[in-house]
C-alpha cells in the first residue's frame, strides 16, 4: 500500500473539536497507512500533549493568531502578531522542507501564515478547511485571492461556501458524531441524576451548551433567549454551559457572566467549565 504523508496545520493549541476531529481522522487514516504530522502554535499545550500521547509528531511554531482590536492587550497582541510574522513564515516554510508532505492541510481562516507559505511551495497540494463567519467580510475580500490559491477549499455547509465566495468545485465535508460515544442509550441513570443534584438542578427541562467559550458561538444570543423564557414566559428551565475559556477569551467570558447577573438568571444559567469528554 502506498504511503501518504498528510501534515495539518492547527490554529491553536487547544483540545477543542477542530483539532479532536484531526486526532480521531488521523489515527484512523493509520490503518490505510496515511502518516499525520501535525503543527500547531507556540501558546498552548493541551493539543500537542494530546497528539503526542497518542504517538503524533508535533511541530510548534511562533505563529500568533489575529485578533479584533478591542483594547490595549488586544493592540499588543496585533503588534506582535506584525513582529513575528516573516520569522513564522521562516519556520513553517523549514517545517514543509523537512517533511515533505504528500498534502498539507489548513485548518481555519485564522493560519493566514501558513495558507501563505504553502500556496507559494506547494499549492496543488495544500487543502484549506476554512471555518467560522466571525470575521468581516472586507477581510474575506482581501484575502480572496489567497484563497482562491488553495487547491481544495473545504467546508462544513453550504453557508460557509457562499460566506468565503466559494465556487462550485468546494467540497462540502459536515461535522461527524461519534454515535457510540454519544448515544443516549447508553446514559446511567444513576450518574446523570448524581450530576443533577451536583449542578443544583431537580426535575426542570435542561438546555445544554458544550464548546469553547468564544464570541463565534454567539453566546450573549443563547442568553438572552434564556432569559425571555424564564422572565417573560415565566417557564422553569436551566441552561448549562460546558465548556474551557481560552486565554485570549477571558474578557468575553467576563461579558457572558455579567451579562447573565445583569439579566438577573445567576440562579437560571450554570457555568460548569471545561470537562472531558
């Protein structure tokens, strides 16, 4: 069988379903003797402990991620984003030199470096997973023609296609579950009433979030919507929100939380953090 070398590109170090995705597909692709070879970012770790527990190589790279100028830390970041970018280029271009990847897979608009570095060394072989509508559509106009220079463009619906003026040979590739693992058959009875009385929840109808916590889940909406329920229609309902705060999301969650006490729902909405699956 021949063998196929795949590197992916992360755009953060963080275990959220992107880079669980790659994990699940790549050790899958071993039993048709596909090798990954991952990179991710330098801030973070939790990904690339992941991978390299399961006996991934992990290349970590300088590469700062974009962010909305919003305040002070956030123009500080923007600058070092500036500074760090030709040595980025530098360490990604060395990455895709050494292993000679068969397809070099980009996962998020956000690897901006990356898509740049792989469309101009290897571009029939560079594959972009182009994720999220949070950024504005200037910015996808700008960027447009590097986009267009991936060889394969993928996405996860036919909104996103239209949202980065995609064409007709765009591949549609939906977000799989793992129906084994998240099969309500299989729910004890006796762990899920433990967890209830652990959250303070009795017999009320329960609203589930689970993902990071960032602007582009949209967040306040849910809330908000929470609150219609509970204030105005006067029904009895919790909302449970599972899930980590990435370090530059910090301030969003501040703005979840005060926004929840400003509602008045501190009794209605629990934040239970991150947990494993």
């Amino acid at each position: 069988m021949h063998h196929i070398k795949v590197l992916v590109i992360e755009p953060f170090d963080v275990l959220g379903s992107i880079q669980n995705r790659s994990l699940v597909v790549a050790q899958r692709l071993k039993d048709y003797n596909v090798e990954t070879v991952f990179v991710s970012p330098k801030n973070g770790y939790s990904f690339t402990k992941e991978a390299l527990r399961k006996g991934f190589k992990v290349y970590k790279t300088c590469s700062l991620r974009p962010v909305f100028l919003r305040d002070v830390g956030s123009l500080l970041h923007i600058i070092r984003f500036i500074k760090s970018f030709p040595k980025s280029l530098v360490e990604i271009y060395k990455v895709i030199k050494k292993e000679q990847p068969d397809i070099v897979q980009v996962n998020g608009f956000v690897c901006i470096q990356e898509a740049m570095i792989v469309a101009l060394t290897c571009r029939r072989k560079f594959i972009w997973n182009l994720i999220g509508t949070l950024y504005p559509r200037v910015v996808i106009v700008a960027l447009l023609p590097l986009i267009r220079l991936a060889f394969r463009r993928v996405f996860v619906s036919q909104k996103l296609i239209r949202y980065y003026f995609g064409k007709s040979n765009d591949k549609v590739i939906y977000e799989p579950v793992d129906t084994d693992k998240f099969n309500p058959n299989r729910v004890n009875v006796n762990e899920l009433e433990a967890l209830r009385k652990a959250l303070s929840i009795q017999s009320t109808p329960v609203v589930g979030f689970v993902g990071s916590i960032s602007p582009v889940k949209g967040l306040e909406y849910l809330i908000k919507s929470i609150k219609q329920l509970v204030k105005e229609k006067n029904f009895k309902i919790k909302l449970v929100i599972v899930g980590g705060v990435p370090p530059f999301q910090a301030a969003y969650y501040l703005k979840l939380k005060n926004l929840v006490h400003e509602l008045g729902l501190d009794e209605d909405i629990i934040f239970a953090g991150y947990v494993k699956h």
